[in-house]
C-alpha cells in the first residue's frame, strides 16, 4: 500500500544509522583519545628536554660563554625539533639567541614577569594550527630558591616545531579511524546478517504463508526454527491457520448447507404457489365468469364475496413471494414506460366499491401538474399504492380516505391520509418490520407494509409515517422516476396496448360488459392452441373466450399440442402451460426453437410459477409473453384483441 516501506530495506538502514551514529561517537573518542595522547608526548619530550637544557645552560650563563651556548644551541636545533632558542635578562632584553639579528631586542614584560614573581612556574604556549609548541622557564630554576631567582633573571625560550608530530598524529587518527571503521563495519553486516536470519526470513515465510492463506490454502504450516520468541510467533501463525481452516470448512458447510436449504425453499414456494395458483385459477375464472352472467343481486354478492376471497389468498401468495425476493435479494424492477393517469384511475376504481360499501369519503388528488408517462415499474408502484391504501381502508371506519399525488423533478411524491384509528408512537417504528401487526384482530401477514418500504427503497425513495391516536394516520413516500416524453415515441406499441387496454371490456365494480367485436367472419378465423393437462382449467379459458368468437383446440400434453401444430391447420397463437406430463412446455419451446417453428407462433407460456428465475428460464426458451395463473380475464382478452389487430393490419 502507498506510504508502506518493505523491513527488508528499513531494518538495514535503521541499522546503518544506528552504526554511523555509533562510528561518530567512537570517532570522537577517538579523537579525544589521541589528542590526549598527542599532547602528553609532546609535553613529555618538551620537559625533558628543557630539563636537560636547564642543566646544560646554568654553567654556561653563569660564565657567560656565549660560544659555549651558541654550540649548544646549534647541536639542539640540529638533533631536536627545537627550531628556536633564546635567554632573556632580567630586563626581558635578549641576550642569546638562535637568530643573531634578535640579540639586544626588547620582549614585552607581561611574557617574562609571570616567571618572574612565581618562581619556578612555566609558561607555555601551544599553538597546534601553526604546528609549534613554546615554552618559557627560569634558569637554574630547578636548583635555586625564590631569592637566588630574583639575584639571577635569566629565562630560556624555547620553540618546538610539532610538523613531525602533527603527521605522526593525524597518521594514528587515520589508522584507529580505519580500525574501527572496519570493526563497525563488521559489527553492522554481522547485525544484519543475524537479523536476516533469525528475523526477516522467518518474517518473510511468514509473509508468504499469510499469501497462501489469503488465496485459500490453509493447510500451509511454517516450520520452527531455534529462536523462542520467533517459534512462539510462528505457532500463533500455524495455530491461526488451523482455526481458520476449521472455520472455513465450517462455513463452507453451513454455506452449502444454507444454498442447500434456500434451494429448497426455493422449490417449495415455487411447487406451493403452483398448487395453489392452478386450483385458485380453475376457482376464480369459473367464479368471474359466473359473475358475468349472473343477474340474481344475492347470488352476484355471494360470488362477489368469493372472487374477493380468492383475490385475498392470492395478495397473500404474492406477499409470501416477493418477501422471498427481497430476502433473497433477487428482486428486480422494471423500467418501462407508463400512462400515470391511468395507473391512478385503476387503483381508484378498484376501491370506489369498497368505499361506497363504508361510506368513505375516498379520492386521489392530483397536485399540480403530472406528467402523462413516467418510466419505472408500473407493477410495483401499483402495489405500493393498494397496499397503502388497503391499509388505510382496514383501519378506518368513517370520515375520509384521501390519496395526494405530486410530481417534482424525477421525483414522484405521495401521501396516504386517513381518519382512522390512529398508531401509538411506540408502534410507528415497528409497522415497517416483517410480520408486525399493529392490531391483531385485522386479518394479514404483516408484510405489506415491509414490502412497501422495500419497493421504496429500491426506487431510490422511502417511506415514513406520522399518526395521533383517534385522529388518523398519514403515510407518505417519494420514488425516484424519470418522465420522459420520448418513451411514448421509443416505444410505438405502447400507445396501441393503452389503446387495447381503455377499449378492452373490464369487469369492475361487479358490472357486466359484452365483448365488442368488428366482424364474425374474420375473428372466427382466428384459430387458438391451447396445451392444457387440468380439465378444469380447459373449461375456464374455453368460458373466458367463448365471447371473443375465436377458435380453440386443446391438448392435454406438450406431445399432443405439436401433433396439433404440425397436422396443417394454421394457428394465430399459442397458449402453452409449462407443468404438464409426457412433455412440459420447456420440451415444446425447445423442440419448436430447433425446428425453427417459433418463429411462424407467438407463444404465450401459462404457469403458477411466479418467481423470478422460473419466468426468466421461460423468456431464455423461447416464450413471447407470459401469464401468470390465475390467469388475469382482462390481460388474456386484451392480448388477443391486440393479436387480432395485428393480423389484420398483415392482411
């Protein structure tokens, strides 16, 4: 990751460091050490030899021998470092010298005075940078006491040239300077060398092993080493290993376990809803189409009672499915254009019964202006709106029912009011939760509420609630769809569908309507095959379309239906149940795609199946349409009437 640096090269250079922090130090030392030494040598050799040229001189001075102490001083500067030489008076004149052109001269008294009053005290003056040493003593200072000093004021100055010493000097700080360096040097990769070994590559197995983990391999052990600290690490590593491997092999046992079970289930919604949609089809188509005929009030509210009935069991199959696709993930929206005003005045004519029934004062107001198609899932705002409004019916007994709807910048608003019984604060939060129920004397599955606050969500909106008890409740949500006056121009067919839809005859509000028709002769032309295996169900879609003056011939199985296909006769369209015996409807659609027969049919697939992937695997082999069971009176006349069209505008 950026800003990290490998220990492979951090270590080594914090040991660097560590060792040239290390070096300078011992340099220092080093440093002072010589510079100790140097300076007691020179100050060793600089005190013999004055000693021994105080010796040497006293006679000499005391006879005034001044070739005497000319010779002397030549054999010094000769065999010594010494390069000048004088003797002052006790007037700091000089009296002999190395440099005969300083004889007479005159020195400061400050320079003799101190050697003067102090006796047998000795001046020197170092001064390394110009490589001398001088050094300024009594005569006979050795022997004579304080007044004899005072009576013979001789001084001897000496000057010592320290050129030799000073490479003898910076020679030895060079060669211990190389002494050490060499020996830190060593110390330094031997540091390493052991840190590699007993740290950083335990470290980089380690390193590796943690990869293999990562991609999965958790049988991978590290193997110890002789350093405690270091095995200890590595079997907290092979330890962990160990435990994640037992986790792993735990959860992918629980996971296919949980795939296993959700399959199941899976399969079960899927056989539940099929046997209880084929029966609950056979059961409200015969009961819709008795409705039809029917002009007894009784017997009409008798069959009212059961068509609502069974549109109940079936809102509750529903509700069961699409809580399994919201728990599972799988559910999925559509995005397709929609009339708004129309969606709007379905949902109220589906209510305007009810309302009347309670004497409600029931109404959807349009706010402001709102835009004939919006796209999104028609479906599943339709859905949100009945639950919300169903909810709002079940709990409120008197008063008014009002539906607010506004539309705002791809936003589409709603609000729900009611002036029912209320909600207690302490429920509000809870009614969205899966099988809460406010109050348990109103039959339900506690799910409508959760799943209208799913479908919010998944259209980038949300839900909430504000209610006082005794004086109604309000619920209001916002959904994220785009208006598009280009969907109605992208999508030609829609029109003519809406078309189809507002002309087709609908059963509502118990009312009976005759199918119209354009002319006998070209619509009894039109030939319908049915692949059914329940007799019930055959009977109900012969019932359904008895008014629609069509042709229909039917087959128990998938087997018979191609018979019937490939005798000659030619046929508009084909309605086609997945679930039959000898051959299912997946074995037809496959045999008529390898003929390459679908092309010549439209195919409309008839199943109880209604979860996702099994009507996504009928659209995968071959089907143009689908309907689901119980099959819906109104989408299944409405189809042909739009298949009919279609043929005659070939024609």
């Amino acid at each position: 990751m950026k800003g990290e640096t490998s220990a492979l090269y951090k270590i080594p250079f914090k040991m660097l460091l560590y060792t040239m922090a290390i070096g300078f130090f011992v340099y220092m030392a080093i440093t002072t050490f010589v510079e100790g030494l140097f300076e007691k040598r020179v100050e060793d050799r600089v005190a013999a030899l004055s000693s021994t040229l105080d010796w040497a001189l006293t006679p000499l001075v005391d006879a005034e021998d001044a070739q005497g102490i000319e010779r002397l001083f030549e054999r010094l500067i000769s065999t010594t470092q010494v390069d000048l030489l004088r003797i002052y008076d006790s007037e700091c004149a000089i009296k002999y010298s190395t440099l005969p052109l300083e004889v007479g001269e005159t020195t400061e008294k400050r320079f003799i005075e101190p050697i003067i009053k102090r006796g047998r005290i000795i001046v020197r003056n170092r001064n390394y940078s110009n490589h001398f040493y001088e050094l300024a003593i009594p005569i006979k200072g050795k022997y004579l006491i304080r007044s004899e000093i005072a009576k013979n004021r001789h001084i001897l100055y000496m000057r010592y040239d320290l050129e030799d010493e000073m490479e003898f000097h910076q020679y030895m700080k060079f060669v211990l300077l190389l002494i050490s360096s060499f020996f830190l040097l060593l110390l330094f990769l031997l540091n390493v060398t052991l840190i590699k070994f007993h740290i950083l590559s335990p470290l980089l197995i380690m390193k590796d092993g943690l990869a293999k983990v990562s991609e999965g391999d958790y049988t991978y052990k590290v193997e110890t080493g002789r350093d405690k600290e270091v095995n200890e690490l590595i079997r907290v590593f092979n330890k962990m290993s160990s435990k994640i491997r037992e986790s792993s092999e735990t959860l992918e046992k629980n996971k296919f376990e949980a795939e296993r079970l959700n399959s199941l289930k899976d399969i079960f919604l899927a056989n539940m809803t099929h046997e209880l949609r084929t029966p609950l089809n056979s059961i409200m188509g015969y009961t819709e189409l008795l409705l039809e005929d029917e002009r007894d009030n009784f017997k009409r509210e008798r069959l009212s009672s059961v068509v609502g009935a069974g549109d109940h069991l079936l809102g509750i199959i529903n509700s069961i499915l699409d809580f399994s696709k919201m728990d599972a993930k799988k559910l999925e929206l559509a995005t397709t254009p929609f009339n708004v005003r129309n969606l709007l005045k379905s949902v109220e004519d589906l209510f305007r019964l009810k309302a009347n029934e309670k004497d409600l004062d029931f109404q959807i107001i349009r706010v402001g202006e709102l835009p004939q198609y919006l796209v999104g899932d028609e479906g599943r705002i339709r859905q949100i709106l009945i639950n919300l409004i169903s909810n709002a019916f079940k709990f409120t007994d008197s008063g008014h029912i009002h539906v607010r709807i506004e539309y705002n910048y791809r936003t589409l608003k709603g609000e729900v009011e009611d002036t029912g019984r209320g909600i207690e604060k302490e429920y509000q939060e809870k009614i969205f939760n899966s099988f809460e129920q406010v109050d348990l004397n109103h039959k339900g599955t506690g799910l409508g509420l959760s799943i209208t606050k799913a479908l919010c969500k998944l259209m980038k909106g949300d839900i909430e609630v504000k209610s006082t008890p005794g004086e109604g409740t309000t619920f209001s949500f916002h959904l994220t769809l785009p208006s598009t006056e280009e969907a109605r121009e992208s999508t030609p067919d829609y029109e003519t569908l809406d078309s189809i839809m507002e002309e087709s005859p609908v059963v509502s509000n118990g009312s009976i309507v005759e199918v119209e028709h354009e002319g006998k002769n070209k619509d009894s032309e039109f030939n319908i095959l049915v692949a059914e295996d329940v007799r019930d169900n055959q009977l109900v879609l012969e019932m359904m379309l008895k008014k629609s003056q069509v042709n229909i011939d039917f087959a128990d199985n998938g087997k018979e239906a191609l018979e019937l296909f490939r005798s000659g006769k030619k046929y508009d369209l084909f309605l086609l149940d997945i679930q039959m015996p000898v051959m299912n409807g997946f074995e037809v659609l496959a045999e008529l795609k390898k003929s390459g027969e679908i092309n010549i049919i439209h195919v409309v697939a008839l199943t109880a199946y209604a979860l996702k992937n099994e009507t996504d695997k009928i659209r995968e082999a071959g089907s143009d349409d689908i309907l689901t069971k119980p099959l819906d009176k109104k989408k299944l006349r409405a189809l042909i009437e739009d298949r009919k069209k279609r043929k005659r505008r070939r024609e």
